[in-house]
C-alpha cells in the first residue's frame, strides 16, 4: 500500500518537473541556445561612469602611481620600467587595452549576438572586441591574443527558468548574471602607467545589470584579475556602464599609449 | 521513527517542481581590499578632488568652505560619517540577519558598525519608512527588498554626511540605495546616493568585498568626541574663493582645475577631448605611491 501511495504521488510530480524552460522550446526539441535563455538582455549600448579611479582612468597617471594594485616586487620593477615612448616604437600601443584592463577604460561598449552562442563586445575607445562563447567551445590554438579567449555562462537565479512567468516590470537585478572565464591574452598594462599583467594571468568576470531608482539602467561588472607572476593577491575592481537609448557618442579611436 | 510517504513525498514534489526564493545568505565576514580609490579610502582623498562627482553650484561651493579641521571641533568630531561611508571608507563588514523568534524569517539584515559609522539596520518586514518631518540620525533608516538573489535597500532620514572625505557633502535630504550582489567569495555593492540640495544627478559607485573566515569585530557604538584644541566658537572654514588647497590635485597630477572641480560631465567618457590639450603628464608620482610593500 505505501509503495502504491510514493508512485502515485511521484507520478503526479513527474510532468511539473520535466517541464521545459518556459516559452523556450518544447518537449523533445532542440535545447534552448543561450541567446534564448539569457536571463539579462545585454545588447544595445552603454557608457562608462567614470567617478572611480578618475586619474588612473580619465588621464595618464605618473610613473610610479600604483596605489591600490597588489603588486608584487617583480611587477614594480617591470612598471619602474615604463617608456610608452618605448611602446609606441615597437607598436605595443594597445598594452592598456587588453582584456584586464579594457572596461576600466573611459568608453562605450556595444554588445550584440554574433549568433545564438557567441556574444560580442566592442569598445570604442581603442576599438577593440572580445568574444564571449558559451557552450562547448574549445578555443583554437595559437599565439595568445590581446583580448584572450572567453568562455561565458549565464548564471541563472533559482527560480528564473520553469518557475512562474516572468514579470515584465520586474527590475533586472537578481534575475541572473553573466560569468566570463578569459585565458590565453598578450602580457599589458592594468594601468596606463605600466602596471603590468603577465600571459599567465587570469580574469573573470561578473556582468550584472540593475535598475536605478530614476529608471537608469546599469551594467555592473566585477572584475578579478590573478597574476601568481605579478600580483600578490587578486585584483579586484567593479566597472560600472549607464545604458543608452542609442549609439550617442561612440567614437572608435585608436590605441595610444600616451593618453 | 515511522516516516510518512505522503508527506516526504509532497517535500520532494516541492522541492522539484517550484522555485525556491531567490534569497541567498549575505552573512559573513567581508574584507574591503580597496584595489580601487584606495586613497580616498584609505588615508583620504586629496583636497581639491571633486573629479567625478555630479555637482550643482551649491555642492562645490559647499565644499570649496569646508576645511578638515571641522573634525577638531568636539561636536563635529564624531560627525559627517553616515551610511555612505560603507562605500567610501576603509573597513570591511560584518553582515548577520535578525529574525523572528517564532516564524524564524528575516526581520533585518544587519551591517555592524565601525568606530565612526553606525549600524545599518535593514529592515526586511515591510515597515514603511519614518514621515518627512522624522528625526534624522547618522544611522538613517533603511529597508530592503529581494529582487531574485539581489537585496537592494534604501536608506534615508540620514544627517549630512561626507561623498567624499575632502568636504564634498550629502545634505540630509539624501537618498541612498544599495544594491548587494553575491557571486561566491565575492559580494558587490553598486549604491548611488540621490541627492536634490548638492547633486544635479544620482551619484554611482560600486564595491566588491571578499568573504573572510578571519572573525571581523563590529565596534560602536560610534566615535568618541574629544578635545583636539578647537577654540570655542570657531567653526574652521574658507570663505569663497580663498581655499587655499584648491589646486593641490591639479599641481600634483598636471589635471586642469576644470576637471577637478566636478561636475556631472567630468564622469563622461567624451570629457577627456576637453581636458586633452591641458593636461600635463607630471613625470614622477611624487607621494601616496603605493606599490609592494617591503619584502614582497
């Protein structure tokens, strides 16, 4: 008789836990790409709000400024080092725009879908893309590259997929995020002052976006850079990016290693 | 112990088949690494350093007055640190909830206090905030919501406070808002404050702490006024157009006053092809360096 009861009732729960993601392709269909199950729209726009770091970021600070990077004594002597003179002879003016240091640049991002497990950013400021590639994706060999090879996932709040449906008016924030995991980029900067990264360092990422009380809308991405070479504990800096209604603004302009 | 089938069953079935609140547990020991503004954060930003912040008139010359020395006074020693200074100062956060000795649920969410900053008491219960005309304190009065996994709180009826530790000030009319965000080890906090007296626009800024298992005390309650030799009477100050620490940062970094002085533009990326032609790169950092310390 109690066995009779356990397969009645798990029966009956049977078809509400197998239900698919709502409105995201049906039973024995394809699974949902991730462009269909993100759980943020990052696509469109979006400017910096510089009022962090100002003068490491809206300005070139001097030699020797590195306060608040957890530098190691082998990273001072290499930013000791600093010549953008230097830099700009050999072509190595993009230092500063690699993958760790590209969003704390002064600048507009444009995220579109290149398709439907591929997310692309761009900047103007220096006019550089990463490329975001969610699923199994193996990144192709070959010489380390200034923006890395991303892996990218969304992280989904409990609740988000199969639950209820989804409150069109309900604000962003706490819906999910996107976690992007990026290896393989060139040795740069941190800093424009030369504050280095080295090829073996590590960054991940944590795109997060949330609704302002006077209906702004913000992209908050915390960044966590490991360099065992350089750094003697993770770097961790938050970027935050207003959104826009359009593309006002952007302006791609080269790399400098001087301003 | 006889289980009952029906009712493990019904718990499994739930636990399965319906989402479970999105509220996630934001209680630990949070360390601040102050990787970014580390000066403001840490022995203080440099006079004259408005760059970023959304001014109107009124908050620069507010601030353009202000003189540090306000702190020796013994009734303003233990003043000017409201809620704010979680984002704007140094020290990490000891973070508990409180909950209802019966139904067990969340009352409030707790940030402990520092020696200079009051607690921060986030009331989860759904209790409206106290009428315009309420008292203010350095404390303030916060609520919170859940969106998802995301508690986003409001605090205000907070006193004037500092945004930034040079004299730029909050007016008691703010509005502060916080957004906690956990991602593992990680817990970041985007706050804006909202203020109509000193801002033309909310001002943003963001702060990632790391989950520590070293116990962090939670000390107050806040501050103890003493003597520092301030004559009675004296409020320290500047009159307009005389602080004579206008141009430290300038002189210090090459940065055109313009930029210095704030102003919501100065936050803008496209800000920077106004200053470009003035700006100076000084060739040496000259103090507050940073860099390894000794032995590393």
């Amino acid at each position: 008789m109690r066995y009779r009861v356990w397969a009645l009732i798990l029966a009956a729960a049977l078809p509400l836990v197998a239900q698919p993601p709502r409105g995201r392709g049906g039973r024995g269909g394809p699974p949902p790409t991730p462009e269909a199950m993100s759980p943020i729209d990052l696509t469109g726009y979006w400017v910096s709000v510089v009022d962090e770091d100002w003068r490491y970021r809206m300005v070139v600070p001097p030699a020797g400024d590195y306060m608040g990077v957890p530098m190691n004594a082998a990273s001072k002597k290499v930013a000791d080092a600093w010549d953008p003179a230097k830099d700009e002879a050999s072509g190595d003016v993009c230092k500063s725009y690699g993958a760790p240091a590209i969003l704390r640049q002064p600048e507009h991002l444009h995220f579109t879908w290149q398709d439907d497990r591929t997310l692309k950013l761009e900047t103007d400021t220096g006019t550089q893309t990463r490329v975001f590639h969610f699923g199994d994706w193996k990144a192709p060999a070959g010489p380390p590259t200034l923006q890395g090879d991303s892996v990218a996932e969304w992280e989904i709040t409990r609740g988000g997929r199969g639950g209820p449906a989804p409150d069109p008016n309900a604000p962003p924030q706490g819906k999910g995020s996107l976690k992007v995991t990026t290896t393989h980029f060139k040795a740069g900067y941190l800093r424009k002052n030369g504050v280095p990264y080295s090829e073996n360092a590590q960054l991940t990422e944590y795109y997060d976006m949330i609704r302002e009380h006077n209906g702004d809308l913000m992209l908050v991405v915390t960044i966590v850079t490991t360099d065992p070479q350089y750094l003697r504990e993770p770097f961790i800096i938050t970027s935050h990016f207003k959104k826009q209604a359009a593309n006002d603004g952007w302006k791609p302009t080269p790399c400098s290693a001087k301003w | 112990m006889r289980r009952n089938p029906i009712i493990l069953s019904a718990a499994l079935v739930a636990s399965l088949s319906f989402p479970a609140l999105a509220e996630i547990d934001l209680s630990g020991s949070w360390q601040s690494k102050n990787h970014e503004d580390a000066l403001e954060r840490g022995a203080g930003p440099n006079p004259g350093d408005f760059t970023g912040i959304p001014f109107n008139d009124s908050g620069r010359a507010f601030a353009l007055m202000n003189s540090q020395s306000q702190l020796s006074m013994p009734e303003r020693i233990c003043a000017f640190y409201s809620q704010w200074h979680l984002m704007v100062g140094t020290f990490g956060m000891k973070m508990w909830n409180e909950t209802d000795s019966i139904t067990g649920k969340t009352v409030a969410w707790v940030i402990g206090a520092w020696e200079d900053r009051a607690v921060m008491r986030i009331w989860m219960d759904g209790r409206p905030h106290p009428g315009k005309n309420a008292p203010h304190s350095q404390e303030g009065f916060t609520t919170g919501v859940w969106d998802g996994d995301v508690l986003t709180a409001t605090t205000t009826h907070m006193l004037t406070g500092y945004l930034r530790r040079n004299g730029v000030m909050t007016s008691d009319q703010a509005t502060m808002i916080t957004h906690f965000i956990r991602h593992g080890d990680l817990l970041t906090l985007a706050s804006e404050i909202v203020d109509p007296v000193y801002l033309t626009e909310p001002y943003y800024i963001t702060r990632t702490f790391v989950n520590t298992t070293n116990l962090m005390s939670s000390g107050g309650p806040p501050c103890i006024p003493g003597d520092e030799g301030v004559p009675v009477g004296s409020v320290p100050h500047y009159l307009p157009g005389k602080n004579p620490l206008v141009d430290e940062m300038t002189n210090l970094y090459g940065i055109p006053r313009e930029a210095a002085m704030g102003g919501a533009e100065t936050a803008d990326p496209a800000f920077r092809d106004k200053i470009k032609d003035k700006f100076k790169t000084p060739p040496k950092c000259q103090k507050n360096c940073g860099g390894p310390p000794a032995g590393n």
